[in-house]
C-alpha cells in the first residue's frame, strides 16, 4: 500500500515567487532522502494564498525513515531554515492519504448450453 502526504499551505500572496523557491528546492530534496514527489501546487487562477504539495511513500515506516534522513539533510535544513527566516508560509496542514485500489473482479462463469 503506498501512503501519500497531502500538504495544504496557506502561504503569503505575496510571497508566492519565495514559495515556488522553497517548493522547486524539494523537487531535488525529497527524492534524494527517499520520498516519491508527486507534485507541488501554486496558486495561478482564484484563490492566491493556497498551494499543494504531495510526496508518496511505500508505507508509514518509510516515511518515517524519510523524516530521519531529512532532518539530517543540509539542503532540506536550509529549505526549511529558508521558509522560516522568510516567512510566506503562514499555516501547513498534513493528511496522510492511501489510494483506493480496484477490488479483484470475480472470474466470470462460463455457462455452457445444454443439448
């Protein structure tokens, strides 16, 4: 089962050029420390505060094991040292996610007429 990360940002409108840094810097980060990125969202039409992240993992042990790695990380440090000194994110709010897969389709039965 894979755990996905959904990542709600409430960020500064204007700041938004600071957060699309901060979000392109874990594009590399992420995958190096051992998370999958799905994507990272930016507001473009409507709302102007509201960005997404989401980051996939093979279970909440990886993750985990992710958490550990990137605290120790320099650049994923620096990221986060970056978003702090800046300021342009305002609230985050983290839902841990798994997909819903198709169940197995029952093999059909084959009717056979008689004769």
């Amino acid at each position: 089962m894979t755990l996905t990360v959904f990542i709600r940002y409430q960020i500064d409108p204007f700041q938004r050029d600071a957060f699309e840094q901060y979000a392109r810097a874990w594009l590399t980060i992420i995958p190096a420390c051992g998370g999958t990125v799905v994507g990272y969202w930016m507001p473009h039409e409507g709302t102007n505060r509201v960005a997404f992240g989401l980051i996939s993992f093979d279970s909440l042990a990886a993750y985990e094991g992710y958490r550990a790695r990137l605290k120790a990380d320099v650049a994923g440090r620096a990221n986060f040292a970056f978003a702090e000194e800046r300021r342009f994110i305002v609230a985050e709010e983290r839902t841990f996610l798994r997909q819903v897969e198709a169940a197995a389709a029952p093999m059909p039965t084959v009717v056979t007429p008689e004769r």
